[in-house]
C-alpha cells in the first residue's frame, strides 16, 4: 500500500516533466497484479525485488538487491519508510527492512561490489524522505492529484478485504456507522474495506493540509533526512 500512500508526490513530480520509480520488497502473489495496475494509475514504473516475509535480514546478498536499485533507477529523491514508525509498527519485517534500505542507500554510494554489478556505478547518496512519519517536517500539496490517489487505492483489493475484515472486528457496529455512515448495508470485505479507507484517507490528508492551519486542502505528510540547505530564506 505504500506506493499509494505517497502516490500524491509521485503524481506530482511525474505531472511536473519528472519519473517516478517505486520498488516493492515484499508482495503476495496475489496482491501483485493489483499493484501493478495501481502503479499504472499513478504513473509510476515499478519492479519487485522478491523479498519473502519472515526472511528480510541484513545479509550480503541482500544488500545487493537494494543496492542494484539504487543504481540502476539512479535517484535525486528516495521515499521510504520512517525509521521511528517502523519500530513502532508491527508489520511483519518493517523493522529489519527500514535497516536495510537506509544500508543499501548507503553502501550503493560506495565501492561495493562494483566488480559483480558490471555498468552500474556508485550512486551518491539521495535527498531521503520518510513517508507517513510520527513527526512531519514538510508537506506536499496533493489537492490536484487526489482523485488519482484515490483511483490507486481503489484497485488494491487484497489490502482492502484485509482492512474491512479488521475494522469489523476492530470497531463496534455504531462507532463503523459514525465512521461510515450506511456500513451495515455493505456486503463485502473489500466494500467495507473501502468505505473505511476513504473516510480515513480524506481525514489524515485533510489534518496535514488545512485542519493544521495549512496552506492546502488535502497535503502529504513527509520528514526530511537532514537538515533543508537553502541559499535563503523560503516562504
């Protein structure tokens, strides 16, 4: 799901004259072609380096294939997950991946195994964004290119089946209805999943857009690695 979480910012910089490139770890065989096409809907080029879920560690062969994204796609930016969410988070691997990826980052930089990745030079190291962070420092105004987030989320229909099955469990019949109004009379997982999802999304965007005293209707929320370098004062 993540590439639709901040598939606003990859729209945007694709809308822009830019490419956006996302490389997924970890996916289900059958959640795959749902990826795929919500990619499509983005804009984005995509590719999956066939990480298996219980088995993400740090080993060298696994660095390689972070490494051999990196440079290959050649990148001015990297999003990726935010290292203080990942240790929080119980999604399984998160926590090993999030070393892994800012390793890979780095060693992709550097003299590693140049002699076994024949054409592809050391990559220095991007701008990194972490998407979804604990505590923000910048957002990105996604107003225009909200419809096609929410037409990427739409097509992810393991990921909403797993959501509306949860969120029934989860929340009493009257606080889903509050949140949903007419969740009763939804059939399906995948529609329950929906439903939830929208109000959420709207929601979260909306707080990092307008509802903190922001300048946009509906805003991505990002933290920068590092500190912005400017030659001066923005407004």
């Amino acid at each position: 799901m993540e590439v639709v979480e901040c598939g606003g910012a990859l729209a945007k910089n694709l809308n822009n004259g830019g490419q956006s490139y996302a490389s997924i770890m970890l996916s289900s065989e059958k959640s795959r072609p749902q990826i795929k096409q919500a990619a499509e809907v983005l804009g984005v080029n995509i590719s999956f380096t066939d990480f298996e879920y219980g088995h993400v560690d740090l080993s060298i062969e696994s660095k390689k294939k972070i490494v051999k994204v990196v440079r290959e796609v050649k990148p001015d930016i990297i999003i990726t997950q935010d290292p203080e969410h990942s240790f929080h988070d119980l999604d399984p691997d998160r926590r090993q991946a999030m070393i892994l990826i800012l390793e890979g980052i780095a060693l992709a930089s550097r003299d590693f195994h140049l002699d076994e990745e024949t054409g592809l030079e050391p990559h220095p190291i991007p701008t990194i964004y972490y998407m979804t962070p604990h505590h923000p420092n910048t957002v990105v105004n996604i107003s225009d290119v909200w419809n096609k987030k929410d037409e990427a989320m739409k097509v992810l229909e393991s990921q909403l089946e797993f959501s509306g099955n949860h969120f029934e469990r989860a929340l009493n019949p009257n606080d889903l209805e509050v949140l949903c109004p007419g969740f009763s009379e939804l059939t399906s997982d995948y529609e329950k999943g929906r439903a939830v999802h929208r109000t959420l999304d709207k929601a979260v965007h909306v707080y990092h857009g307008l509802a903190t005293h922001g300048h946009f209707a509906l805003a991505e929320a990002y933290r920068r690695e590092g500190n912005f370098h400017l030659e001066e004062l923005i407004v």
